[in-house]
C-alpha cells in the first residue's frame, strides 16, 4: 500500500490514485451517461506509479459539434488553466472566470485536483499567471484561484438572478483543453434544478451536485470552469459536467449565484465543513504498508532533501513518536506548509537519523 502523507486535516483523502482518476457523473432523471469537463490528455510518466486517466473522449470528432469560436465580447474576464499533477506525473486542462480584476479567479474544483501548479492564461490578452488556490468547495465543485501579481484585469459581467426553461444561453469554454480560441455552443436551458451524481471510477464513490441548470448545448471535456452566457452576454453559470455522447449533449452548469458565494467566504477567510482554504502540509513520503516504512520519497521533497529514501522508518515527527501511518499522518496535520519540524528515523540497518525539514505543500486536496 502507498501512502502518500501530505495532509493537513485528518479527514483528507491520502491516496495518491484517487488525486489521478477521472470523474464520470450521470443525470439523476431522466438518466444519462456523463462525464466532468476536464480535458486529460496526458500519459503517466514511466515508472511513476500513478495509472492514467483512462480517459478517452466520447467526442471523437467535433465536426458534428454544433458549437462556433467565441467572440472577444464572450471571451472578455475568462481564462484557459492549465495544471501540473502530482509534481508533473501528468496535466489536466480547463477553463475559469475572473470575478476580481486583481486576480480573482473561479474554477471548478476537479480542474485542478491534485495539482501541485497551476498556469492561467487570460483569453483576450494572451498573458500567463502562476496561480495558487484560495480555497475550494469540493462539494460543490468549485475552486478559487489567485493569480500572482495580477491587475488591471477585465473581470466577466455576471448576473446572479434566475434563469428560466427555454431561455437562450451559450456555453463558452477552452473546449478540448488546447489552450487556443475559446469555443462557444449555443442551446437553451432545459431544467434549472437538475441533480447529477458524480463518482470516482476506480473507487465507485458518489458524490452529488444538485440544483444544476440543465441546458441543451454542446459543451465538452475542456468546458469545464467556463461560463454560460445569458442572452445579454452576462455570465449565468460555470460549465461542470455533460453528457457522454457527441449526439443530443446535455450540460450541467453551476448557477454563478452559488459560485460567487462561496468565493466571498473563501476570500474572507470562512473556512467551514465543506470550504477548505489554502494547501496541506507535505512531507513528501509513500508508505509501504500501514506502518511507518517508507516506499519511497518525492524528489525534491522534504524528506529527499533530508536524505530518507525507501527502506526507512520514520520513528518520530514534530516531537511526536509515530508507528502507525495514522499516527504520521496526525502528525504532518498539526503543521502548515513551510514549517519547519524535526525528523527521526531508523536506516534498514536500524542506525538512528534525525533532520530539520522545511514541510512543503501539498497537491490540491
């Protein structure tokens, strides 16, 4: 078993395939197959450990897309991102919102699930930011990012009122992760109070997103964290999930109401049951079993740069004896990235080790 310690609240997931999996959701009523909009269009890197995302787009043309490049109008205060997982075992693509012209940028949560960096390009000037994460809402599928050294920005004209059945709409999006023009597909809203489960493909964990709009454009992996436009050109909704055939698409979006509120208490530092703000602490180990062994270590971590490696136990972290890897996981989670702790352990020959390390910051939770 491989266990990487990374976390900073007990309740975090610490297995390092499920930062990895793709997502897959199907409608509530009436069914329907239907995956979440990330594009990943990457394979895993030799020897790594990590498994791809067996991904494989239900969209194998787009010719019969009914779907146009954007406009500058509706590509104004929206970004492409662009993630690095797991210290570069593999990218994942999407699309997000400005909402503050100092950086302020909305996604959804999965775009950048166990990223450990994150690039985001604003459309209409083509400038690239380094951005970190705020905080996010994993519930709710929602993530807000902070570009750095950002100003000036164009911020997307929103409207949080409601939308009703048969209301034209355009969902516009980086549609297929490429980085290019955003793509605009055009259709109607169909539902405004749809729920759709998603779950974990490997895992058959459930997680459910409710009260979506439902609407009846062609929006596709690479959508996702985009915008869905009313009539006015004001955004109404942020892309999240579609269904899985290039015929009579179905997308599901985030009412921008909902998205905007959880960004005002993320900003405002709530963190609560179901918001989560900033990074975890990273030791930068796997375990080989349920105790404290190590399997190996991340390169360039804190415990490589302390010079632990496979075969070692760690024997104490923080001044805190630790056998069990529930134990060293309570252990990282009392600390925050960049603290510094002190480190024993044992080599295979049962020779004593101890180290200061600098904790270091985890993958997106």
């Amino acid at each position: 078993m491989t266990i990487p310690i990374r976390v900073k609240r007990p309740l975090a997931a610490v297995a390092a395939a499920a930062l990895v999996l793709p997502l897959t959701a199907s409608a509530v009523a009436p069914a329907a197959a239907a995956t979440v909009l990330v594009d990943h269009g990457w394979p895993p890197s030799p020897g790594s450990g990590y498994q791809p995302y067996g991904y494989v787009s239900p969209y194998a043309t787009t010719s019969s897309l009914d779907t146009t490049e954007a406009t500058a109008e509706q590509s104004a205060g929206l970004v492409t991102i662009t993630s690095e997982v797991e210290f570069g075992a593999g990218e994942a693509a999407g699309s997000g919102i400005v909402i503050g012209s100092d950086g302020l940028v909305v996604t959804n949560h999965h775009v950048v699930e166990g990223a450990t960096s994150i690039k985001v390009t604003v459309v209409t000037t083509g400038r690239t930011y380094d951005a970190e994460v705020l905080g996010i809402n994993a519930k709710r599928d929602v993530a807000v990012l902070r570009l750095e050294d950002a100003s000036g920005l164009t911020t997307a004209s929103t409207d949080a009122g409601e939308v009703g059945v048969g209301e034209d709409v355009t969902a516009v999006g980086d549609a297929g992760g490429d980085g290019g023009a955003m793509t605009a597909a055009a259709g109607t809203v169909t539902d405004t109070d749809r729920p759709i489960t998603v779950s974990d493909e490997q895992t058959g964990v459930a997680h459910r997103l409710t009260q979506l709009i439902e609407v009846d454009a062609d929006v596709i992996p690479g959508d996702s964290g985009g915008a869905l436009l009313d009539s006015d050109g004001e955004v109404v909704g942020m892309n999240v999930a579609a269904s899985s055939g290039p015929a009579d698409i179905t997308g599901y979006v985030i009412p921008i109401k909902r998205v905007l509120r959880i960004a005002a208490r993320v900003v405002a530092g709530e963190e609560t049951a179901s918001i989560t703000l900033g990074y975890d602490a990273f030791l930068g180990v796997s375990l080989a079993g349920t105790g404290t062994s190590l399997a190996g270590v991340v390169d360039g971590g804190a415990a490589s740069d302390a010079g632990l490696g496979a075969g070692d136990t760690i024997t104490s972290l923080g001044g805190t004896s630790v056998t069990t890897y529930l134990q060293l996981q309570k252990a990282v989670a009392a600390h925050d990235p960049g603290d510094s702790v002190r480190v024993t352990w044992t080599d295979a020959a049962g020779s004593a080790h101890s180290a200061t390390v600098t904790l270091g910051r985890a993958p997106v939770a």
